[in-house]
C-alpha cells in the first residue's frame, strides 16, 4: 500500500493518490488565475498551488475529489508545502474511494453498532427504549459514520457512534459504582445527547455547518425531534419531557449552550461522561505525538493548555 | 363599589370579600394547627394567621378561593398584618367572580385582540401568516388572558397580550423608520416570541412553573411547538428555521437563557424591543408609587437600582 | 463622473483622483525610502506603495490631499492593491475637492439640521430647551458635520447628525407609545448625548482620538460642559444634574464607560436608543453587502457574529 | 435501641441520649443567663435553650458531651425546637459513646481500608508506591475516620476514606476504558488529592478549620508533605514532581483553588473523578429525602440548583 | 467624664448624654406610634424604642440632636438594646455639643491643614500649584471636617484630610524611591481625588448621599469642577486636562467607576496610594478589637475577608 | 569600546561582538539548511539567517556563544534584520564574556546585597530572622545574578534582587507611616516572596521555564520551602504558617495565582508593594522610550494600556 503524506518529510517527492478537501481559486501578482488545493489521506494533510488553473482545471479539481499526484515537499513560511509536478483526477480503474482517504474510528463501525444495540436491549423502561430503538432506526445509515465535530473531538468517520459507545461503557460502570442512577435514563441520554448533530452537521467529508446547524443548533433540533418521534410513537408523559432536558442540558451551563442547567441526577452525570470522553480523545490524540518529557501543542479546547508527557512514561 | 385593602391603613377595620392566593399550614407553639392564609384584591394584599384551625377550615379556605372577611389591620414585625374576627366562604348570591379579585391589563382584553389581528393581517408573506394564525387560533382562550410573568413585568391577568400588543407599536415604528426590517418577521417573531409561557406557568391565579417550564423553559417549548405547528400546515423551508431563532435566540446571550444569540437583523431588533417593554412597564409601575424628589425600591430585575423622579416632573 | 474605486477589481486599470487618508514611511531592502500610501473616495479604498520615495514626495504626498492616479489593480497577500504608474497632486483646475472623496450621510446636512430643530421647538421645559439649543448654537458648524464615531457606525460625514436625527425618531415615537416618558428629557438626552465627540474626535478626515479624548473621553467631557453651559446661562437646579446625568449614564454599565447606571426612566430609554440605532446603521451596511443565502463578515461591534440573510429578502 | 430525634414530629415527647455539637452563651431579657444547645444523633439534629444556666451547668454541657434529655418539641419561627424538661451528663453505666451519635459512611472502615490497600498493591512504579504506602502509614488512624469535609459532601465519619474508596471504583474502570491511562498516577492522585483535609480539618466531632487550614489550605497543606515525604524515603526524580501537580491542580482552575491547571492527563481526570463522586455523594442525599414528582431543596454546593425526582423513579 | 457607651455590658444601666443619629417612626402592635432612635456617642452606639410617642416627642427627639438619657441596657434578638426610663434635650446649661458624640481624626485637623500645606509649598509647576491652591482655599472649611465616606474607610471627622495627609506621606517617599514620579502630579492628584466627596455626602452627621452625589458621583463632579476652577483661573493647557485624568481614573478601572483607566504613570500610582491607606485605615481598625491568635470580623470592602491577628503579635 | 546594536538603524553595517540567544534550524525553499541566529548584546537585540549552514556552523553557533559579527542591516516585513557577512565564534584572546552582553540592573549587585542585609539586621523575631538568613545563604549565589521573570519588570541579570531592594525600601517607608505594621514579617515577605523562581526560571540567559516551574509554580516551591528550611533550623510555630502564607497570597487573588487571598495585614501590604514596584519597573523602561507629548507602545502586563507622557515633563 502507498506510503501517506504523513510518512513524508520535506525535500521528498509524493506519487499517489489523495482527497481534495478543499478548492480555493485565487489571482496571482500577474493577473493569472490559480487554484489552492488542500489535500487529505488517512495520514495527514498537505497544501498545494495549482498556477495557471485553466477552466478545465477549476471544475476538474473540486472538493471531495480523489486525485492522482507527483510533486516535491518543500518548506514555505514554516510550513511544508506541496510543488505539483502533474495531476490528474482518480479513474474507475485506479479502484481508490473517497473513504479511503479520511481518517477513521479506531473502532469499527459494525461493533460500535453492536454495543450501541446491546445498550438498548439492557433498558427496561419501555417508553425511553422505543424513543432510543426509534431513533436508531431512522438515522441508521447516518449515525454510524458522521464524525461527532468538524473538529476538536473524534473528528473522524464513525467518531460520532465512537463517542456515544465509549460514553456508554463509563455509563455502565457509574451504574454499578452508584445503583442509584437510573440506567434508562443515563443510556437513553448517552445515546440521544448528540443525535442532533446529524442536522448540524453538513456531512463527513469536509464537514461544515449547516443553516439550522448555525441558527438552531444541535441541542434545540434535537429537543425538537424528541417531541416529534414520540408524538409518532404516541408517547407521552414525563419520560419525554426528562428526556428532552437531557439533551437540552448536557452542555452543563447556559453560557455553554444548555439554556437549563442539569435538575436531573443522570443529567448531571451525562454532562461529566461527555466532558470525560472528549477531553480522553483530545489528549490522546496529541500526547501520542508528544515524546516523553515534552509538552503537547497548545489544545484550543482544553483552554489553550498543553500537557506534559512525564518521562517515566515509556 | 367596596374599599379595596390598598386602601387600607395600619389601625383600620376591614371588612369585604378577598380572594386566597395562597394557605399554609402551620403548628404553633401549643402544638395546634394554624392556618397562615394570603389574601388579595385587586388593589393590593394582605396576609392573616387563622389559629387553631379545623380540618373543615383547612379545606375551606384553600387556594383561589373567595371569603368574606372581617379583620383589624395591625403592624407585625414592620409589615401590615389582618387580625381575623370572621371569616367564610363566599356564596353564589354574594355575586363575586375570582377574576374581580385579581389586577389586569390596562387596556381591555378585547382590544388587544384587535389590535393583534391587526398585525397580522399586515403579514405579506404567506407561510409567516400562516403559521402565527394557527397560533392564535391554538391559544386563542389562553393567549388573551395569561401573564406575561409570575412577577416582574406585566404580571397580571391578560398581561401577555398587553406586552405583546405594546411591542408590536414598537415594531411598527421601527418598521418606518428603518424600511430594511422585515415587518413580517419582527410581527412574527413579537407574537410568538413568548406564546411558551403558556406552557412554562400554571395559570392566572398564584402562577408558578410547571414542570415542563421549569426543565425545558418557554424558549424550548416553543422553538419546538413551531416546528409542529409548521409541519401540521405543511410548511417548510428556512421561514420555519428562521422563525424558530428568533424565539431561540430572543434572550439576546446564552448566559440569558438563549443558547444562540440573534443572528438574523429583525432577531436582534426583537431581543431589543423585548427589553424595552419590559423594563418601560416595570419603571413605570415603580415611578406611579413614588413621589417626585424620591427614589423607587429597589427594581430586582433591573440590576436592583433604585430610579429617582425628578421634582420637575409634576 | 468617475468610476470609483469600489467599481474595480484586480486586474482592471485605474485612472482617476483619490484622497490620500494615510501616508507612512519605510525603508526597502535596498536601503532606499518609499512610501505607503493609503487612497479612499467614496466608494472605497486600496493601497500602493510609491517606491523611491524623493524628500519631495514626502512632502506632496500627505493625508488629506487629492491626487491624480494612474495604477493596475493587482493581488498581494489576498488582498487588492494598487501599482502606481504615475501620480500627481491635484491642482485648482481640476475641480475636486476633498468631501468628494468621503463618504456622506444619506440624508442631507440640511434635512438633519431642519429635523433637529423641530424637536428643539416641541419642548416646553425652558431650561432643558435653553441648554439644548446652546449647545446647537455653539458648535453649529461641527454638529453637522462631523462623523459619530472613527469606525464602526456613522462613521461618515454627517453621521453624529444622522445618528441624533434617528435616534430622535425613535424617542417621538416611543414618547407617544408611553405617555408617561418626559418627551423633553429624552430629546434633550437624545441630542446631547454625543455631542463630547466633537472634541474626542479629531475631525471629518482620518479621524482619529485627540487628547483630551483619550484621557477623558467624550462623555466626562459632555458632563463638564452641560455643566458650564448651563453656568453661562444662569440655569440652575435639576435639570442640569439630570442632563448631566443622562450623557454621564448612556452608555448603561460601568463596564462600557458609564461611571453611574441610568438612574432615571428617560436614562434608561436612552440608552436603548442609542443602541438601537447604532446596531441598525451597522447591520444594515453588512447585509447590503450580502447576498441573500448568506452571512456577513463578522461583524466586530456586534460581538463578532455574522448574521444571515435569509433566501426570502428579495 | 432508642428511636432517633430524626423520627420526632412537632408536638412529640423526648426521652434519650444525644450529643451536644455546640453550647453558646446568651444572656436572656431577664439579664440572665442561658445556654442555646445544639443536639445531634445519628437520624438529625435539634437545638434547645437551657434557661437560667449555672456556672456549673456551662461547665458540664459542653462540645462533645453525651447528655441525656427529656423534652418536648415544638415549633419555633418555623422550626423545631427542643424544650427541655430534664437534662444530665451521660454516666459510665449509660454506656453510651460519641461515635453513637455521629452520622457514619456506609461502607465500614474496615472495608474501605482494605479497598485502599489492594489499589495499592496494583501499583507498578516504585516511587509511586512507596509514596503512597508512606502516608497510609503516616496517617493510618485520621485517615479512616476523619470526613472528607465539614459540610456538603462526605461530612460523616471515615467520609474522606469513604470518598477515596468511591474515586478508586470509578478510577479502575476508567483505566479499563481508556488503557492509555497510567492507573500508578491516577491511583496515587485519588489517595493522596484530599490527605491535606486532614490537617486542614479540626477533627471528626463539630468538624471546623484549623488556622493552617485557613492560611494555606489544604493542597498547599499537601504539596509541600509530598516533598518531605519522598525526601524521607530519599526519592527523587518526576514522579515526585507529577504526584505534587497531581495534587496542586486537583480543584481544576485557579478562582477553585488551584494555582496550576491540570496539565498531566491524569491530573484532568483525576479532577472530574473527584467532582463526580462529590457530587453523586450530595444528589443521593439529597434525592433519598425527596419523594418522586417533587424537587430538593437548593443544594448549595451545586449552584443553588434543585433537583427533580421524577414520577417514573419507584 | 462620662463613661462611653462603647464601656457599658447587657444588664448595665446607663446615666449620660447621647446624638441622635437617626429617628424612626413606627405604629405598635396596640395602633399606637412609637419612635425607635439610633443613639451614638464617640465609643459606640445603641437603639432603643421610645413607646407611646406623642407629637411632641416627635418633634423634640430628631436627627442631630443631643439628648440626656437614662436607660437599662438588655439584649434583644441578640443584640444590645436599651430600655428608656428618662430622655429629655439637652439644655445649654448642660455644656455638650454635638461634636463631642462624633468619632474624630486620631490626627488633629490643625496639624492636617498644615502638613497638607507644607506638601504643595513643595510643587514647582504654577499651573498645578495655582489650582490645588484654589480648591483648598475654596473648601477650607469643609474640607477639614469631611469624613471620607459614610462607613468603610476614615469614616469620622476630618477622615478626609486625614485620608489625604496619610497618602501624602507615601507620595513623598514614592517620590524619592522613584526619582522618576513627577511630585507635582502625584501630590494634586492626592489632595484633589476626593474632593468631589464633598458634594457627594451629605455632611458629617447621618452622613448620607446627596442628589448629585447618586446621579453623577463624586468623580464626575470634580472632574466638571477641575475645569471650572481652571476657567477662573485662566489656566489652560495639558496640566488641567492631566489634572482631571488623575481624579478621574483613580478608581483604577471602568467597574469601579473610573471611565477611564490610568493613562498616566502619576495616575496609576496615585490609585495605589488611595487603595493601600484606605485598607490600612480599615485593617488597623477591625484588628484593633482583635486578639492576638484571632481572626477579625468579616471586612465588607475587603471582599468579605476576615483577617488573622498573628499570636506573636503582643 | 564597541557601539552596541540598540545604536545602529537600517542601512547601517555593522561589526562587532554580540552573544547568540536562541539558534533555530530551518530549511530553506531549495532543500538546503540554514540557521537562525538571534542576537543580543545589552544594548538591544537583532536576527539573522546563516544560508547554506553545515553540520558544523550548527554545532559552533549555539545558544549562549559569542561571536565576532560583520554584516549589513537592512529591514525585512517592517522589522531590522542582521545580513551576515562574516562571523566566528569569539575566542579567549578576544577578551569578552557572555555576561558584557546582557543587560544588568542599575543599581550593583553589592550593594543590592549590603541592603538586603541591613533589612535583616533590622528584624527582632529570631525565628523569622533566622528563617530569613538561611534563604540567603542558601542561595547566596543565584540569589544576587538572577532575573525577576524572563520578560515583563525586572528582565535583566540581578533584577530579583533590585526588585526586592527596591520593595524593602517602600516596606520601610510604610512601617514608619503606619507604626502598625509587624516590620519583622513585612520585610521576611519581601525578601521571600519570588525565591521560588530561582528554582521555577531555568537561568539568567535565555530564561525559560522549568518543569517544576511550569507543573508547580515559584508559589507553591517556595511555600515548601520554607517548611523545609525551618525544620532543618528545628523552627515550630506560627512563623512558619505565616511565612508561608505571605508568599502563598502575594498575588492577592485565587485568579492571579493566590490560592488564599491574604489574611494577614502584612501579607495585603506585601501584595501592594509587589504591584507597584513592578508597574514603576515596566512604566519607567517604556516612558524612558517615549518623548514627551506621546504615548508609549501598549503594554502587555498593564493590561495592553499605551501610557502617556504630558508635554511639560521636559
């Protein structure tokens, strides 16, 4: 298999195929046009100026296309940089996917899906089981490959339904750590909480977000289509209320988004099991490319902190 | 027409019909049971301790009920108290309603209608139309007749209407003065804006938060209802979307309660207008009890300052 | 007449005057001086660089003078600028003067000054109504001139008088829609409230902060002056706190400048005009610039948000 | 065995044992003096006056006394109140303790000293571990019996072991869940984050805050005793260091008392653990004394907020 | 001489003279009105209810004046009250004036008027010397008699000038530690910061807050007043406009009422003073009634701290 | 002796001695390495590219090296920068010493001393004094050379000790105003307070952060400290609390760093002095760079204030 642009360092040349994330056209100091292209594959990202962009060009060369590429690695304003020697779109015969090109969960999909379903199958209160068993269904194809955010945590295919699972096995064992929790209620939460972003979200290839996704956003759609998916079932009663001030208040404060605080004991603690996994995902992510000794980058969503890696760590 | 208690001195006898806002029972210090009962009319109110209350008193003087009362006003601990010589029930030939017994609007419930009608009927835009009509026509009993709060501003009976009636003056002069505005959605959004609070209070008497209110708030509720409204009409399309945000993002900030602030120019116009009326009707109520040369109480819901009135103002 | 600068795009050639707003120094990496030079008319803006600088083109070439420019129109860093192929000042027989090249308010100096006066001759309070038409008399020049502020809204010729006139609209209608506003305060607040720009400003061309400005700022500085105003007219009494008052509170919070809240119900009002009015002269200028479907630029007064404009404006 | 002031209403006779918490000096109206008691056992707590008080009677009835009380309870400005009939100091034959009278953990120390001891024992990191078994030892007494604070959460008898037993529940799995974890560090981090309390609090009875409890506070408390703790045992190196931020950071932020943010993975989850187990310790408490369909009183700790039970929670 | 009232206990009776602070009319229980005074002499003070008031006593026992009392003092709802048996004015033949029963300057005003003196006999700059002079001239009366506000810091006679003399001597020293201050801004923004205070409070007795003092502020007003000074003087120039900055950003920040932050290195140091001697004002006075090995009362203007006496402090 | 490089402006050459700070590696647009150097002498500071650097130029070129230095200044992005002609490093026979190219403090690093001790003689307190003295042996050498911070007041070697200097000056001078004041902890506070950061800045050149820096803090190390040496000098008591706390609360607020806010009136005082001799640090290094009539760069630690210089310091 092709060695990915993150296996390359700057002075090499690249031959192979990648995803255009992104397509920008601009005008060059001598009046020509050009395109910026931004490639992706599974490994890392790269940058390109494409001179002299013909029409051709401009409509060839367009986001979330797979393409075939030879160019040097050089370093521009501290940053490397692709030269393109020649490129041309992905044939048929080539046989690459834009799938696979993008960056994936470390788990896979159908075992995310499994343990989701196991979940549901442990719940006992029927009217929270059918609300959760209806939304699986209806966002089957979706929920299982968008990623949970356009970036920060799991910001990968799959990341959204890796999120949910991860959140559920801390779920269980809170449950048995403290038999108080309602489990129906903590599970329905886990699963639901984040359900709206399938709306906010544009898709999973150069991921955006939507008009309702800016105007509304994921929690106000999904206290929304809570109501409506019970009002279908003909559920009524409390469960759907409790429910929607689930999803509502995971966010845990009203500057962080929950116009109502958490007033349910499993809110509360489905705010803490959402807080706890995306940040595990944000550190991993970057203490992985961190030596021992040595600090992290900066981490935007963790305050701008960056963590040390202690030495003893081998 | 009877003497109203707001009439009433420290050392004068009452004797008339008040309605029981509210009755809790106490034990006093020979371990027998009292009632503490809150009365009101529509000029102020009063509360009253019945000792050693039976279990009959305890079901009779109840909740929005009206009695005949006769009683001393005395000062306990700085504040005016009745002392309870006789006491009963109001009986149909006393010819009393609870409705006479609670404060309301200024202008009459009839012509707040109106002048909604009105509004609407200036709507250009069908869907807009469509969907505020269906809400008038849902609440058409309750939309007229609610306060707009438990306290604060406009707390009384038909005080919803009122402020919405008020805010749409408003909009209509901005409308003139600034031809950008969308008339259609500043109406809109001014009378839907707060049509959840017939969901988040109880009723008209003694209004408190229902549950919904209280986990899901009247923003919530309604962001939701419009979607069900929408879809029942067979609407679609970014009326509905942007409908929705000016009710979501009316509070104007997330730390006050909208969990995205207004992104559409007649949703910032509205959270403004909104804030106006409010404040205008709780200033004024606050100014109407105060001489010139003073200052008000303290106003909690406008950062707890104390407004002066001006000598010159006769 | 001229195609103005607004009316070029890169690649293009332009050939016309253009005010010089700004001029600045600097040395080439070859040693020799050139200067940046900053061009504005009426429609826009573009900057140029003039390379090797003589001593002499330091001293042509300085703010507020017109020129005559002959330059292509190209890319640099993503941004427009000019390349100078040749400039000269402009000269008496070329008929241009510098107020061609700003921008104006959209409603006459003369409708302004007209529409100001009538609210003066409403009052009936003749001390506030002394004091206000002082301070027209005194600075009759500049009040209708300069702008209300160095960026963000009004800022063009004329814009503390459009700002005050729009301001003062609001003020009659609110005035009819709550009797109980004191119409002479609010206009005498409405007109004065700004009026300390005129010396924390430097002036109509590349307006910047004076002195006093920086140190005082302009509303300390309206404070004192009501104050001696009214000394030279012999008033005494209230109305002069209180019109101290309402300028020293407009700004609504000491957070934003203002020593002390608005303490006074026309204060309070005030304030919400004054924001009113300067959100819509911002957001109507983005959203022209937008089309619908989308969002503006962020918008740095408003917090930084991009507001939308939906797909039904037309 | 006795029945418990917790299970007396208004109007029930006394007879009993119970511990004094504090004796406070007044004198009457009279000019006498009188002592105000405050009574507890393990079901609650009740305070009484103890009229026309000798010397002798202020010396015997102190803090921390066993006294057996005959006494009626009545209400008093809306609370219960003892009026005693009889008193007298517990004798030897009572055979009565003060640990009798304490609200205990519900986990024997026993059990919780056990738990401690096989994460311990898990340990890998030598230094880690001889750290960690070094304080244990330091403080085996205190350790098993002190609260984990003087109110809100954990503050009972052996509340601190209890809690760090909780911590270690959630710990274990965590590190099942996220294997990136190093369970060493967050182990040590559990057991060590809150030995501080045990200098910082008085004590286990009427439990209030030493002078280097209030001065320094019981992280810097610790912080420094990990340093003479490993200087003792002559290790050296991070682990030293990274046990001490571990410590430093466990409150989260600098305004809760924590001079560094985490910046060691473990030290952020170290800090959610403790806010989880805090918290589900405060809403457990509080929800057992609510009845389904009601909401808590306002807890303190959690923002003033309160708590719904809902219907469906048998 | 007369014992204080600050030396008498709960049972004591007292025999002596005593200011009214302040007279409150109330209506008892029995319909009848009754007074409650607020007694101060210069160790303490203490309330008390005069029952059965007639007109006359209304009349005769009002704010400011000085009144022969005898009474028993007991405690009620735990705080020190007295009980009238005989109160009757003071006559001339009595030899008490009012200032005898007001808190004073541990400094005398004689030799505060001097040392305030000697420090502008030190400035060179005319300007600045001719318009501190101006003001001391102006409010020699008031100015020695002021208190520096109502309660918090130097709330006595002549608390002002002794506010001012203090900050004068750390001025002087900052000045020689620091060459680099200019002492003739440094010492006139010391002598004038304040006092604006004199129009903002009401006087020495029953000190209050003045119209103006609420709607503009002690700092508006000597802003306004600088320049007014100036005007008279026909001084212009830098000086005046510095002159006002120093007064006006010497509460260091726009929250706490400084509209302007220090721009000017004399400015910022000036606030510092002004914060450093008002705390030691408060810090000496609360431990003054502190034991050593103790902590103060709760300091409402230092944030709600309570402050330790060290032990070794003998 | 040589002009330094604060003395050259663009166009200049340059030759001479200067020390490097930081080399960082790079590759150039061809493939080939280069370095950049940046550096210093204690006139003011420079950068520059080594093109086509070797393995050896890397090696030889380092941090903290001197080197002799011809090359040309030219300016690049608005910015002087160095175009190297020749360079070697400086040899033995070139007589020059890192330490001639840093800045130092005005004032001699023995006299700094001698006036540190002649505080300490000052003190009574045996316990303090001797806690005292053994600090300043125990770091007799770092104590005298290192900086205050690496950016920010006092950056320059012996700047710790001109800064506690100049503190123990205003500590005197305020002992004397206010007799109040334990002189013996004040001046133990002052010279204690930032001893932590000779363990928390890695050095006196190219100062950084170390790992218990960063992880701890100077706060918290010095807090141990001072446990630590105390128990070596066999000191119990409140002393050493108190100590502690000083430095614990130096930075006044839990938000600054201060986990306690002061307690102690010495540890308020001590905060104060801290502040202004750092603001009087970094006011008079930015005013010195400013002629009179303007205003100074903003300032990152003034809260991004610009300061102003009036026109009459001459």
């Amino acid at each position: 298999m092709q060695k990915g642009i993150g296996n390359h360092a700057v002075g090499d040349t690249f031959e192979g195929f990648m995803l255009i994330k992104e397509a920008k056209k601009g005008t060059a100091s001598n009046g020509k046009p050009f395109l910026t292209l931004y490639f992706v594959d599974s490994s890392g990202e790269i940058d390109a100026k494409l001179w002299d962009a013909s029409k051709e060009d401009e409509e060839i060369f367009t986001e979330e296309k797979v393409v075939k590429l030879v160019g040097d690695i050089h370093e521009f304003r501290g940053k490397a940089q692709m030269r393109i020697k020649s490129i041309r779109p992905a044939q048929v015969t080539d046989g690459v996917r834009v799938s696979d090109f993008l960056e994936k969960s470390p788990v896979d999909k159908d075992i995310l899906q499994e343990q989701m379903m196991e979940a549901i199958f442990e719940m006992k209160n029927p009217n929270i089981q059918r609300i959760v068993r209806a939304f699986i269904k209806k966002y089957n194809e979706d929920l299982f490959i968008y990623p949970a955010a356009s970036r920060n945590h799991h910001a990968y295919v799959s990341g959204l339904a890796h999120h949910i699972v991860s959140m559920l096995k801390i779920g269980r064992q809170l449950c048995d750590i403290y038999p108080e929790l309602n489990k129906d209620l903590l599970y329905a939460g886990i699963i639901l909480h984040d359900i709206g972003k399938l709306h906010e979200l544009s898709g999973v290839v150069s991921t955006s977000y939507t008009l309702e996704g800016k105007l509304l956003g994921h929690i106000s759609l999904m206290v929304t289509e809570i109501k409506e998916v019970a009002d279908e079932l003909k559920i009524e009663g409390e469960e759907v209320i409790i429910l929607q001030h689930l999803v509502l208040s995971h966010h845990g404060k009203a500057e962080w988004g929950s116009a109502k605080p958490p007033l349910v004991r499993e809110a509360e603690i489905l705010h803490f099991i959402d807080v706890i996994d995306a940040k595990m995902n944000m550190l991993n992510r970057a203490l992985e490319k961190t030596n021992p000794g040595e600090f992290t980058e900066r981490l935007f969503a963790l305050d701008q902190r960056s963590f040390y890696k202690p030495l003893f760590e081998e």
